[in-house]
C-alpha cells in the first residue's frame, strides 16, 4: 500500500472521529445553553462555531525558480494547489465568573498538483532540456503527501467590569509528509498573549506578541482590532496574519472583502529538491490572498462562506538542515475559497 493511501486512510478516520466528537460537543453545548467560548460581551459574540470545513482552491499556474518583481520568469511548470482544513472546537475545559479555557483539533490537508513540464528558460544558467526538467520532477511525492495535524488551546480572562480582557494561546501540532511515521521534527509550537479592551460603542482594540515557528523562530507583534457587531459594516483586523471590511446586509447575507496570509513548514523524509536534485528535509509553502467574501446564512445554526479573489507572495521553499536549496514560485493565480460552518 503507498504511503498516499495509508494517509488517506489516516485522515478519513481522523475526520470520523472528529465527527463523533462533535456529537458529543454539541450535547454538551446544549446542557451549558450554548454559552459560546467566552463571556457575552458588547462586541463579541454569544453563538460559538462548533465546526467547520474549509476548502481553498488555487488553479494551475505557471511555475518558475526565480521572479521578476510582481510575475515569475518563464515557467518550469505549471502547479495546483489544493488545501482542505476540518477544525472542531471541543466542549470548553473551564469557565468559571469571568475565566474561560477552551480547546480545538484541526486537521489539514495539503495537495500540490504538478501539470504540463517545460524546459527551464534558454538564458538562464543551469538551463536543463525538457527531459531534465521532466526526470527533476519525478518521484517528488511530497507534492502530494502533506498534512498536519494540531491541537489549539486559548485562556482568557476579564476584569474591570468586563472592560479590559488578557488571553493567551497557544497551538501545537505535528506537520510532515508522514512517510516513515513520526519524529520530533514533525512537532511544532506556537504562542501569543495579548490583552484587549471593549470601548462603549461595543469596539475591541487589543495589542499582544505572538512566537512562531511557522517558517522559523520569530516573535511578531499583534494588532487587534473589530468594530462593534451591532453595526451593519464591521472591520476585523489581526495584523500581521488577517483582514476583512464586511457590510451585512440582511440576516442571512454579508458581503465585502477579506485577505490573509497563511502557510506552513512541513518536516519530509527522503525528499529531493526538483530544482537542484540535493536533499529536502523541509518545506516552507507560504500564500496570500485577497478577494470578496459573501456570508450566506443557510438552515439553522449553519452557515456559508465563499470568497474569490488573487493570491500574492505565493512560494514554496526547499530547505536541508536549515540551508535554502531551492525557491519554487507559483505565478499569479485566482483563488476560491469555500466554508461551511455549525454555530451552536
């Protein structure tokens, strides 16, 4: 059996399990009057997103190893992108006066799709022949055979009369190709401690500093800021990773605009870098996008997102024992971005 299907099998039954998980999650939501992930106050919300299933789509773009400002050089190839995200948010783990713990699992499935190959451009050293460039190509099965899996958990408290709130989070996960099983450099942590305030008006604005070692070891600021939910146009800022400007329209339709930037370090094992043909024992795939959002509210406590835009700082990076050895970047492309959420 190939190490892609033993991965499928891994996560179809990860994605049942969190499916069995989530009944009883909403069991116990149901006993504690859906009191949602923490305190009821003005600009934030009660109802507490229990599940959610997001699909990003990045069509076939032409891929190069080297870019000229905005627009890669000739490609090499064309490459799609696909990345499926399941995230279940577990019944909480403490709440008591205004002191909340609570706690999610998330799985993640990311999938490089390689389409027609071509020679690399004539002018450029190193230049290989279409049957180079295809042989480079072959057997690359980290393109196809990466997932993470991670467990998030997020305290907060607040004080003042509810004014002022600290949180702190932190995430941990397990990132890799998962061929050969497990190693301590699939493992990866992250944190963040923050604190915000609630004005009158139902607006957050809240400073904190979060260390990633997403793409390496660095610690970033944080920027909090949402308007208030009472008002129809809403603005949600968390620099430097997200941004949406959102006009609701009716109870059950929202529309406007949304960008971010996510990626992630996957560990690999016996990997090769199509580009050089050295040893790769870590990929870095990093992508912005921007674009319109539409919110649909469906039946009950379900709930739809579409988004449709451009991507931008696209790359992926080829590293062996924290030496780059190769730059692969992906043109320009459209972006689709679908999901579906629960809200108990």
């Amino acid at each position: 059996m190939g190490s892609t299907d033993i991965i499928n099998r891994r996560i179809r039954f990860i994605i049942l399990l969190m499916g069995l998980i989530l009944a009883a999650a909403a069991e116990s939501y149901a006993q504690n009057d859906s009191a949602g992930a923490e305190e009821n106050r003005p600009g934030t919300r009660s109802k507490f997103e229990a599940f959610s299933v997001t699909y990003l789509h990045i069509p076939k773009s032409s891929l190069s190893d080297r870019r000229l400002f905005f627009s890669p050089s000739p490609g090499i190839a064309e490459l799609e992108v696909n990345l499926l995200e399941v995230n279940l948010n577990l019944p909480r783990l403490y709440r008591e006066s205004r002191t909340v713990l609570v706690h999610s699992l998330s799985i993640q499935r990311l999938k490089f799709k390689l389409g027609e190959l071509s020679a690399a451009d004539p002018q450029y050293p190193g230049q290989r022949t279409p049957e180079e460039q295809k042989a480079a190509f072959e057997g690359i099965s980290w393109l196809d055979d990466l997932a993470a899996v991670e467990y998030r958990i997020l305290a907060s408290s607040s004080f003042s009369e509810g004014r002022w709130r600290w949180w702190l989070t932190s995430r941990h996960g397990l990132y890799s190709d998962f061929s050969g099983g497990l190693s301590a450099g699939d493992y990866r942590v992250q944190a963040a401690l923050g604190i915000d305030r609630t004005w009158g008006n139902g607006a957050v604005l809240g400073l904190g500093a979060a260390y990633s070692t997403t793409f390496s070891s660095l610690i970033l600021p944080v920027l909090n800021f949402q308007t208030s939910s009472g008002f129809p146009l809403r603005l949600k800022l968390l620099l430097p990773f997200e941004g949406s400007l959102i006009y609701r329209i009716s109870d059950y339709l929202e529309l406007g605009l949304a960008g971010r930037i996510e990626g992630n370090r996957y560990n690999l094992r016996g990997a090769k870098s199509p580009l050089t043909g050295a040893p790769a024992d870590n990929l870095r795939y990093s992508a912005g996008t921007l674009g319109l959002q539409a919110g649909i509210r469906l039946a009950g406590p379900c709930r739809l997102i579409l988004e449709r835009g451009f991507t931008f700082r696209n790359r992926l990076e080829l590293y062996d024992g924290g030496r780059k050895n190769g730059v692969l970047y992906p043109g320009v492309p459209s972006f689709t971005r679908v999901a579906f959420s629960v809200e108990l």
